[in-house]
C-alpha cells in the first residue's frame, strides 16, 4: 500500500459537451472500445431463457405479454446503438444522455412509463478500487440495464433466476429492480468490510512502528473513503424515494423490499461516517506519534552534549598553555580531575535518569 | 489500559451474502456454537409460570388467551429453528433475516399483526465492551426475543414478573416490550459512566505525567465511543417511532412510558455527544503537552550548550602552540581567564534566570 | 485556577437502578443527608402568607380557591415524603421518578391538570460551577417546585411576592412559573460573565506570557463550558414549548412573557456558541505560542553553536602538536588567527542580524 | 494592529437584573452620561419638518393625521423619559426593558399596534469597530428609533427625508422602517470590507514574513469576526419574518422592498461565512510557516555542526600530548591533515547540497 | 503556481451606496470602460436574425408576436441606457439596481410579468479564476441577458441557434432561458476539473518532495475553492425554485429540463464538496511531512553530535598538560586510545543502525 499508486493521466471529455445541445448523447467515459453486448433474460413463473447478441435490434421484440425481459447493455462507447434502443423503448434524450455519462451522481427520476435509476458498482479489481457506472430503466414489464464493461454483480441474481429459487420468477419488475439494487448494495458491504481492514491496519503500524510514508497512506485512505462516500452516500435518496413510489406497476408487497433496501444502504453510510471518524483520528495519532520520536532523538542528544560539553571543557582548561598553572604540577591533579569528570558523569546520570529521560 | 489489545482476527461473512436470494435467512455473526435454548415466560394478573425448551415447537401453544406469553430465544446459529418459529408466528422472511444478522442497525418496522425493534444490549464483560444484537418482536399477546449468547440484561424484569411487582402482571404485552426497552437502555448509562471514568483517568494523567502509549489511549478512547454511539444512537428515532406508533394492541397509557424511554435514550446520545468533544480536545491537550516537554529538553540543551561551548572556545585560544602568545607568560594570565570564565557563566545564568529558562 | 482540581470521588447509584421496576422513586443525587423543609407561599391581589414546616402533610389544605398556593420542597432524599406528597397531588409515578433524579435534563410534560418542567439552576458557589436540579408542577391554582438543598435563586421572587411590587400578585400560576424560570434564567447571565471573563484572562496570559499550565486551564474551560450547555441549551426547547402550550390554565397574557424568557435563553445559548469557538481557538493561540518559544530557543542554540564551533576548531588546530606547522612561527601567527576569528565573529553576527535572528 | 488593545474593565449590571421583576426598566449598557437627545421629523408628499427637544412630551402631539412622524431619541439612560414615552406609545414593558439594554440580540416582535424591531448598527470609529444598540417600534403613522450614542447612519436617509428625492416622501411608515433597515445593513457592507482587507493584509504578511505577533492577530481576527456574526447573523430572521408579516399597516409594494434587504444580509452573511474560513485556515498556513521556519533554523545548525566537529575531532586527535605519536613527526603530517579537512568539508558541502540543505 | 499572486488593489465602490436611495441605479464594479454592446437575436422556427447596436433605443421593437427576441446587453457601466431599457420593458428599480451591482449573489426572483435570475459566469483566462456576473430577465417572448464585458460562454448556444440545431428554435422564451443556465453551469464543470487537476498536482508535490512553497499553495487553493463555492452554491436554490415555478410562460414538458438543470449544479457542489475535504486533508500532509524532514535533520545532528563529542573529549583529556599522566608515557598509548576510539564509533553506529536512524 505504501508504494506510490500510479495515477492515470486524466484525459478529460468535459470541453465536448461544452456548447452541445442538452439531449445529445456523447459517451463521456473513457472504456470506448468495449464493443457492444446484449443479454437478454426473458422469464415468468414457467418460463427462462437467456440470450446473447451484438446489435439492439435483434432485441425488439423477444418477451412476449406475460414475461418480465431484462436486457442487459453492455458498452456505453456504442451512443448509436444505444439512441436506437432509447427511440424503440421511448426513452427521453435527457436521459439517454446520462446512461452514457459515467459522471453522473446516484439518482432517480419517474416518468410515465418507466422508472430511470443512476446507481454505482463498487468493488475491487487488481486491488483496485473501481467504480461502475450502472443505469436502470424499469417499465412495467422490462427492465433494461446499461454498464459500461463486462464485468458486473448480477451473477449471483442470474443463477436465482435460472434455478427459479425464491420467488424472483413469480414476481414482476419491480421485484427484478429490488434484486438488482440489492446486488449492488450487498457489495458495498464488501467495500466496507475492506475499508476497515486497511483502517485496522494502519492503526497498527501506527500503533507499533509508524514509517514517513503512513502519512501518505492516511491520506490515500482518505481520498479512497471519500470516493466511496461520493458514490454510494445519494443512493440513499434514491432508494427512499422509491419506497415512496406510486406508479402502478410497482406493487404493495414489493415496498417491503424497498424497506429492506433502505435498512442496508444507511447501514452503509453509517459505517462510513465512522470511518471517516476513524481516519481523521489516525492523523492526529500520527502527529502524536512523530512528536514522541522527535522528543526521543532530542533526548539523545541532549543526555549527550549535556554529559560531555562541560567535560571537554574541564579538559580543555587543562590544555593551556599558560606559564603558571598550579593543578598542572600537582602530583594527583591529573587523577583529581578524573574523580571530578567521573562525579560529573554519575550526577548528570541520576539528573536524567530522575526526569526519566533514561 | 496502555497494554495493546489483542484483535480478534475477524471472519468475515458477508461474501456469504453476496449472490443468495433476500430474505435468505443466514446467520451472520460469530457464535454458531451456542446452543438453542427457548425460555417462555406465561402470564397475567393471576398467573405466573416459567418453563424451558431445547426446541421451539415445545413453546407453540404455552399461552392462553388471557395471558401475555413472552419467549426468549438464545443462539442465533441455529437458523432452521427460528425460522419454522418464523413460520410458525407469520413473520416475514425480510425480518428473519435481520433476526440473525448481528450487523443490523436498530430499528423499528411495524407489521399488521406485530412490531418488529432490533436494539443493541451493551454491557462489559472482563473489561471488554460487548455489543449483543437483540430482536422483538411484540403481537397482541405474545412478545419474542431473539439474542446470540445466554447472558443478558433482563434479570431484574424477570424478578419482578415473577414477584408481580409494580403494575407489570396487570398490563399488555406492550408494556412488556417497553420494560425490555427500559431494561437495554438502563444499562447503556453503565456504559456511559464507564466511559466517563476512563476519560476522566486519561485526561488525569495527561495533566499529571503524559506517558508515550497516551495518545493510543487516547485512540482507543475514541474507537470506543464510536462504536457506542454507532450502537446507541439509531435507538433514539425507534424510541420516537414507537411513541407516535397507531397500532391497536398499543395503549395509550403506554405511550407516557415509551416517552419516558425517549427522555432516557436521548439524555444517553447528549452526554456521550459531550464526551466525544471532551476525547478530541484531549488530543489537544496531549500535543501541546508534549510541546511542552520537547521545549524543556530543548531548554537544557540550550543552556549548557550556551554555557560551555563559548568557555571551551576561550579554552581552545590558550590551548594554540604559538611561538610567540604574550598571555601565556603573564603572571595571572591563568587567573584571569578564569576570572573572564566565571564572569561570563554568571552572565549567562543571569541571562538565561531572566528568560526564565532556569 | 491553574492549581489542580480535585475531583470528588463519584459514588455512582445507577446501579440501584439496573433492574428496577419503571417508576420506582429512588434518589439519584448525593445530597441524602439534607433534611426535609417545606416553605409554602400563599397569596392573591388582596392577601400574602409565608409558612414553613417539616412534613408534607401540614401542608396539603393551606391555600383557598382563590389564592395561588407556592409550595417549596427542598430535599430530595426524603423520598417518602415526596412520595406522598405525590400522591395528594395526583402526581404521575414517571414524574416523582425524575423529580428525584438530578441527571434528568431538562424537559417540559403536559399532563392533564398540570405542566411539568425540569430545568437546572446554575450557580458559582466558592469559585465551583454548581448544577443544581429543580423541577416544577404547575397547576390550576398551585405551583410546586423540588430542589436539592437549601441555597436557591428565587430570593428577589419572595421579595416581590411579599410586596406585591409589579403585577405578580394580580396574576395566576402561570405568571409564577415564568417567574421561577426567569429567576433561573437571569443567573444563567451571570455565568456566562463569568465564563467570558476567564476566556478574556486566560487569552491575556497566552497573549503575553503563557506557562505551560495553559493547556490544562484551556481543558479546564472546556469541561467548564461543556457542563454549562449541557445544562442550560435543553432550556431553549423547554421554553419554546411552553409558548406553544393550550392548556386552559395558562393565559394568553402570559404568552408575551413566555416569549421574553425564550429570547433570553436564545441569547446565552448563541453567547456560549461563541465562547466555545473562542475556547478551542485558544489551542491553536497556545499552540502557535509554544512553537514560537521553540523556535527563539533553538535561535540561541544555533546562534552560539554557529559562531563558536568553527572558532573552536580554528583553535584547536592550533593546538595541535605536529613538529612542522609553519604558521606557529610566524611572529604574528597569534594576532592574525585572533584577527581572523573576529572576521568571522562579525560576518556571524551580520548574518544572524540580516536573518533578523538577532 | 500587532501592538496590545487595551481591554475596557467591564463594570457588569447583571447583577442588577437579578431578583427585578420582569419588565423592569434598567439600563444596561455603560453610556449613562448620554444626555436626552429627541429629533421628530414629520413629513408627507408636501410637508417635511425636523424639530429637536431635550423632553419627550413636547414630541407629544407633532404629527398629524396624514403625516409620518419619525422620533430618534438618543441617550438609553434616561429611563425614566423613555418610560413616560412608553406608557404615550401604549408600548408594552418587556418591550421598554429590552429598548434600554443594550446587550439583547436582534430580533422582531409584532404587537396589535406596532411592530418592535432590535437591530445592531455596527461602525469603525477610531480604528475600533462599535456595536450600537438600535431599538425600533413602528406604527401605521409613526416610527420610533432609540440608540445609545449620538452618532449614527442615518444622515443619508435625512438628506433623502429633506430632499424628497426617491419615493420616501409618498410612503408610508412600513417604507421607512425599511430604509432604516436598509441604511443599517449597507453599513454593514463597509464592515465585511474591512474585514476582508485585514484578512489580506495578514495573511500577505503570513506569506511574506510572518512576525511571532501574527499569531495574536489572528486570535483578534477571530474574534472581531465572531463578534461580527453574532451581532449581524439574527437580522436575517428578523427580516426573513419582516417579509412575511401581515399587519395592515405595511403594505404589499413593500415586501419587494423588504425581500431586498433580505438579499442584502443573506449576501453579508455568506461572504461572513467565507472570512471565518479563511481566518481558521491562516491558522493553519501560520502553523507551516512556523514549521518551516524552525526547519531552516535547524539545518543551520545541522550543517555546521555536521561540518566543524568531526574536523575539530582531528584537531584534537593531534593535540594529544602522547610520548608516541609517529604522524606528528612525519614532514608534511601537518599539510595531510588540512588536505584531509578539506576533503572532508567538500564531501559534507556536497551531501548537503544533495539533500537540498544548502 | 508558486510564484506569488499579485492582488489588485482594490477601490471599493461600497461607500458610494451608503446613504443612497434604494433603488438607485449604480455601476459597483470595476469596468467602467466597457462601452455599451447590444446583441439582439430574433427567431421562431422559420426566422433567425441576429443584430448589433450600440444604443438600447434602436433594439425596441425589433421581434414580432410570434418570436423569441434575446437581446444581449454587455457593458454594465453604461447605466443610463440600462435604465432606459428598464424603464422600456418596466422593470423593477431594485432589480435594475442588482443588474449593475457585480456583488449580488445568484438568486431568482418572480415578478408578475417576468423572472429575474442572477447567476455567475467562471471562467478561466490567463490562467485566473474569472467570475463574471450576469443578470437574466425572461418574459413571455424575450429574454434581455446583462454581462460586464465582451467574453462570454455562450457561443455553442449561439451556433446552435443559427443552425436550428436540437429544438430550440420550436421552443420559447423558457427553454432559451434554460439553455443560457445550461451553458453556465456546464463551464463549471471546466472549474471543477481545473481544481482537481491543482489538487492532484498539488497532492504529487506534497508526497514527492514538498517545498516550503506548498503551504501557500495549499492555502491559494484553498481561497480558490471558497470563491468557487460561493458563487456556484447559491445556484441550487435558484434552479430548485425554477423547477417549482408556477408562472404561465413556463411550460411543463420545460420542467424536465430544469431537473436536468439540478441535477447537474447538485453534482458540481458535491464535487466541490469532497475537494474541500481533500484541500484541508493536504494541511495534515504537510504538516506530517514537514515533521518528518525535521526529524531527519535532528537524526543527522544526534547522530554526528553523538559520535564525535564523546571522541573529542577523549582527546581532550590527552590533550591535558599535567605533569603526571601515566598513559602518555605509555609506548601505545595513543594506539590503545585510537582503539577504544574505533570501538566507541562501532558501537555508536550498530546503536543508531537498530536504532532505525541510519
Ligand atoms: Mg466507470
Ligand atoms: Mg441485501
Ligand atoms: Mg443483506
Ligand atoms: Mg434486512
Ligand atoms: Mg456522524
Ligand atoms: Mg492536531
Ligand atoms: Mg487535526
Ligand atoms: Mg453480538
Ligand atoms: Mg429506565
Ligand atoms: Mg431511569
Ligand atoms: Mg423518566
Ligand atoms: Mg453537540
Ligand atoms: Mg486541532
Ligand atoms: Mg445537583
Ligand atoms: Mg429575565
Ligand atoms: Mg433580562
Ligand atoms: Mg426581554
Ligand atoms: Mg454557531
Ligand atoms: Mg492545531
Ligand atoms: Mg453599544
Ligand atoms: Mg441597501
Ligand atoms: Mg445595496
Ligand atoms: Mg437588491
Ligand atoms: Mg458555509
Ligand atoms: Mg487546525
Ligand atoms: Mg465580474
Ligand atoms: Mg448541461
Ligand atoms: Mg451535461
Ligand atoms: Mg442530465
Ligand atoms: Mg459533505
Ligand atoms: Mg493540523
């Protein structure tokens, strides 16, 4: 941890966006060569197929009345094939806009039709921390999902639905949204779980042997909380407000799940607000811990000169060259001046010895 | 208090979680081995009676319909069990898996037929403060409690059912759940003052003599009233909630009692709110001590440097081999250098009194 | 004040309570061997009397159906008494259980025939801070009020009530109780004088001379003003409640003055919030204080040790006993090397003047 | 700025409130020797008149019924005039009690008649800000000022009255309360400006060079700056409440009026804000500066050191007086020495060069 | 960035105001010279012109019914013909006076026939923070915008008119004002990511190798970063009460576009938010850092102090001219002394190297 993270040389889209009409659809992000994949998973009660494909139209037309299809898109570099699906679904521009705009925060709007949900993959890569961009439009009897690159946290929730385990398969989309906002949020739990194990860490190095580069390590931490903090902390207004939907095709029993939803995501938060606790506690332990190390090498140095100056000088004294110095013919000056070098010494040791500098 | 804790290597669970279906009821804590044991507790104005099972289909049909039947269950590990209770009682499967999952925040869901309160028993136990998860769930006449190890705080509400003193025997099973409430949040001000005593004798020997393992006391101070207030602090909005709740198998004359926990849990959350300043000024108070003491050490070297080193100079002068250094042949030349010596420590003394370094 | 406090040694009795049925009338203070005093005060427009006595029961039938009775009871360990006295008043269980308690915060309770306060009088006695609990019962036509010990803050009240100076005598007791609360509150002025002069004491000495005593006053003033909001900033709820009541038996008149009271508690509240940024600046004016003292320290060191060292070692090579050192010869080697040296001395010392070290 | 303000010695009067009966008439503030000072202008679109008296019942009977009557009296000491013109006024004596204490914060009460305004007119008078007392109560045809001190910062708003320039002279009483309001809070423009200079200049002087009084200056930054805020920060409630108020008597051309001094304070406010930001930061960059300071003063004495004792080491070596000593002996042991010296002192200026010291 | 910031002088126009009439039109900036510029675009969904004038007059009756008309006004020191165009389009004096007033903070104001918003332009130039203040007033068919000086951020709005590009030129006066919001805040988007560009620099430096420079760099940055806030925070407000307004020409399928609106300024100031936290976590980097190097140069002095004072000592004592001293007669003597010397320095070094300090 304490070698120096490499920062990716930011190659910003910002100025593209600048003096564009509001409505068009620029991918912002910076995965543009992720080609294009569609899953679809079409299912009810009696019913699971999934499918792969590599154009939106081959789509269209796959669920039948009674299924609930979840199409999974893959590649946010792809806007056109992505405005195609956004024309068929009728889908607002403003928000085919923000489904490729990995900058955009936690949030969720209602339309007539659907539900659009922003929501935020955490979870660690190379020891790395990434963090997905995940948008979710909920229709009465789809769902459709756009991540920017393959990898995702919806495997546990494809097994669910292939197995036909719980009752996934019975319920309709609303329930389909539940089970992926709550595949998002379980691995939070996860990023928590992490953050205190380097929390838990560092505190003791700190406590034991604190190195110059801890000081770095906190503010890692800190940037790393802060990250965290920026993507999970708006879910919580997201998810409350859609416990307080009132489209039709979100149904009562399903609100419970939401509930539950809201119970973890401020669990979640509350954790990181400890942390954060925590990590700024760990800068004044460190500060502590640096004064106490100083005061020891100035300790040292101190017992030192304080012990010897005044010795040399005695010894000096006796250097001169003057013509008429008694001590100098004394037949035990010279052993004299031992015993009082030495009396020096043992009274300077009890001194330091008695402030406890020894 | 300075010798290191010894941290309990954790094992996490939480990628356990990741993937299964809600309301998959896992046990998510660390005490699988403690075995089922179910104590229930039946009565009314007239009758009394206590009885314990080692399985949870014993205790189905215990109470009559004119008592208060309450069942306490210990050893959250065993998962089948509670959840054909679970079954058994009508409770949904969101609230079983919070039953079992340690890592639950207080709270308060209220369900057509039963309030469901998670709430945290905080108490010391060899010097070591535990936090033990604890859930209610309270109908019209039966109360369940679910907690992970045998010990807890309720040994004075037991007592008094028993003894059928005050107005408890006379009353609902609501006024049962708030003695159980009443019961967590009488302990909490044990903790509190606990907390108190260990600051007090902190900030006491950081105004006496300031030792080096200090400021770890002084972090582990504020590890320690975090983790009180994570566990404490959502309590106070379950209080506030039970008080305005509507359900029918609440009393009114109840309410004064949930109001009277409100005052409590709220006095607890302002005096560790008080605390949590005074830890953090103590950081304060530990810099500038050990400013301190670094100036002192700085101030003795700086005397005897000042002192000694300007003597050994005029020392070194007479100590030259110059063939021709009229001083030397003086007569009092010896003498007077002393002379200049002494003249120039009583100066320096004199100096170093006024600075009041001395 | 920089002498150290003592600190009384706490004899907690939260223990006694651990397991006690709700409602349970225990006194909580420390104050058990003060004995019971009774002092009833009856009056209307026309008529004025003052009693005393040592049982509650003298006192239960002293006021008329138009007089306003003030009945003073001070004593808190005289559980029993109170208990009774509880009961003739038709007190709640709850209320006599923190009537006795001095950790209650302050707090207002409608009940049905009387307003309950809790608030707390605060007062210096011998330099030290003393809280003392008082709670009122305030009914139709009575106002009783519970105190710890003799020593109270309603002096100038009896003197008006006796006069029957302004209109408190024409009023009902509803104007008594915010005459009560403002006695209180009048002397929570004189505590925030005398807080504000210890900041502008305590910031004079770190402004010219701080010893290293400072911090710990710093932390004394804290604690200090730490205990004072804990006490006094609950009041402001208090009295915003009381302007809002509807009880019958509060006046509209009297609303005017409810409102004086809440603007005076906002006003020490806001000034507390001042002291308290003043305070912790103090910490970072000792701080930058001590670091300053450092460096003038280390000046001196580096000052001497720069201008002498080197001389030193032109001295001692000097000394040094090779059997060719030309220069030993010379036969103003020793005047030239004394030239040399004060060269250096100067540019020393110009340097250390150009640095502004000296 | 650096040189020591003299604290005034506070003579403190609250001693005097305590015990008085509420409604009590005192003055609080410290200008008793202000003599009674009543100006009355009355106007309307076609009359203007100012009049000065030393009494207030000649202010009596002035206006008539279609004028706006403005009466400014001056001198918060004079009680007992001020009592007599309350009882004229019909104003209420929690009313008059808060006119002459100088110490009550900002604040608006609406009575049946009148609505009573507290303000804080704040300027630099010699250097040193002063915080004045104004109290205002306005009626439908009639507005009263009281302040303690004859200075205000009112003139402009007299040359407007006279000139009859703008639309003051065509409103009623509601606008000039406004343009009271509004000559106060511009004013308080000139004191975030002045603010902000000596921000600047500090924290240049921090940036350049900063001197050991830096630290006190921040310290009075701060507290000039605390005291700005809590003077200043309660109008924006007053006029917040100003604007929504809904006595007949001010009339709905002027809420835009009274909406924009709300923009003026909440401006005030925020720029406020930002100061004490900046001011807290300066700690910090003082706190570096200083750092910084001491690390220079360290390498100082870190060099030379490092560079003169070893070499006066060798000095001394070959300043040994030992029988046996074959380099003293050797022709150019002397020469070898100094080369040696010198090697040593190059490598030194070097390793320091490389590290930056130098 | 290290070189020091020269700060304009400023000439404030604050004392101008004092005493004026509200209402009063005054130019409180600094670019007087800017001479008046009138830009009038007039379009529907057929027409576009665009137009340049140098006096409003002209600019009066250039649109039809059926067009938008935005007429653009740069040169707020020209108030005369401000006025005049105000007078034209009867507007508010207090808004005309915000209109030339740069200081106004961002805010919206309804008035019957039209909204006012003021809102701040930032922009870079020369590698200086620019904030530029510019008032908007839109009614039913125009929209008048009011800018300091020429530059503005408006010409991707101006193509896309010209073009006819997206739906601008079917849409009316409220979208147009959107439009102009949206092109503001998108160039906030530029500031954020030029901060946290300096941040990310800044931080480098701070762990690589600080120089004395950075804590005024960290304390530009923050200065940078408060002036950031607050002219981009009060923004919020001002798009949440557009989202909420009622006024008849704005037209509900617009609405969406001012959430869009909102959800871009929320995600600015949460930016901006985590920036503040990581600006004010450099300072404890510094400050660790700095202690560190301290520290370093401490170890270099002990060490060397340590090694060689004892050394020199010795010497010392056979530099002493007694004349009895055994050792020096002793035939290796001074290669026993070099001996004990060696061993000494031996001893030293394997004492610092466990040490950690070499
Ligand atoms: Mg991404
Ligand atoms: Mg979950
Ligand atoms: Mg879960
Ligand atoms: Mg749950
Ligand atoms: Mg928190
Ligand atoms: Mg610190
Ligand atoms: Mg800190
Ligand atoms: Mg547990
Ligand atoms: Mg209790
Ligand atoms: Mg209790
Ligand atoms: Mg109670
Ligand atoms: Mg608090
Ligand atoms: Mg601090
Ligand atoms: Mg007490
Ligand atoms: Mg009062
Ligand atoms: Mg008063
Ligand atoms: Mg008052
Ligand atoms: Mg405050
Ligand atoms: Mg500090
Ligand atoms: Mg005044
Ligand atoms: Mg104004
Ligand atoms: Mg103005
Ligand atoms: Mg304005
Ligand atoms: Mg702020
Ligand atoms: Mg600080
Ligand atoms: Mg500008
Ligand atoms: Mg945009
Ligand atoms: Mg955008
Ligand atoms: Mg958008
Ligand atoms: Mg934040
Ligand atoms: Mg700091």
């Amino acid at each position: 941890m304490a070698k120096r993270r490499l920062r990716k040389k930011r190659v910003s889209k910002t100025h593209k966006k600048i003096g564009m009409a509001p409505g068009t659809v620029t991918y912002m992000g910076d995965k543009e060569d992720v080609s294009l994949h569609v899953e679809v998973i079409d299912y009810n009660k009696d019913h699971y197929s999934i499918k792969n494909y590599n154009t939106v139209e081959e789509t269209y037309h796959l669920g039948t009345e009674d299924t609930i299809t979840w199409t999974n898109i893959t590649g946010l570099g792809n806007v056109d094939d992505i405005k195609r699906l956004g024309t068929f679904y009728n889908i607002h521009p403003l928000i085919l806009e923000d489904i490729v705009d990995p900058h955009q925060r936690p949030r969720v709007d209602e339309y007539e039709d659907y539900i659009f949900v922003i929501a935020k993959m955490l979870y660690y890569k190379d020891k790395e921390l990434v963090v997905e961009h995940i948008s979710i439009v909920m229709g009465e009897d789809y769902v459709l999902t756009f991540q920017e690159s393959e990898f995702d946290v919806f495997d546990g929730l494809r097994a669910r639905l292939e197995a036909g385990r719980g009752r996934i398969r019975t319920e309709k989309s609303d329930y389909l949204l539940f089970c992926i906002l709550d595949s998002v949020i379980d691995n939070y739990f996860l990023i928590v779980e992490a953050l205190a194990e380097k929390i838990e860490n560092l505190e003791d190095e700190l406590f034991e042997d604190p190195q110059e580069s801890a000081s770095q390590e906190i503010q890692e931490l800190k940037r790393e909380s802060l990250r965290v903090r920026k993507n999970i902390f708006p879910l919580r207004e997201v998810v409350s407000r859609l416990e307080k939907t009132e489209v039709s095709y979100v149904y009562p029993q399903t609100i419970n799940y939401y509930k539950d939803l809201y119970d973890n995501i401020v669990q979640v938060i509350e954790t990181i607000e400890i942390y954060r606790d925590m990590i700024w506690g760990m800068v004044d332990l460190y500060m502590s811990t640096m004064s106490n190390k100083m005061n020891n090498v100035m300790k040292v140095l101190t017992i030192i000169a304080t012990i010897f100056i005044p010795l040399t000088f005695i010894a000096g004294i006796y250097g001169m060259n003057f013509d008429y110095m008694p001590e100098l013919h004394y037949k035990y000056g010279y052993f004299v001046v031992w015993g009082i070098m030495i009396v020096m010494l043992v009274a300077m040791v009890y001194y330091f010895k008695r402030k406890k500098w020894l």
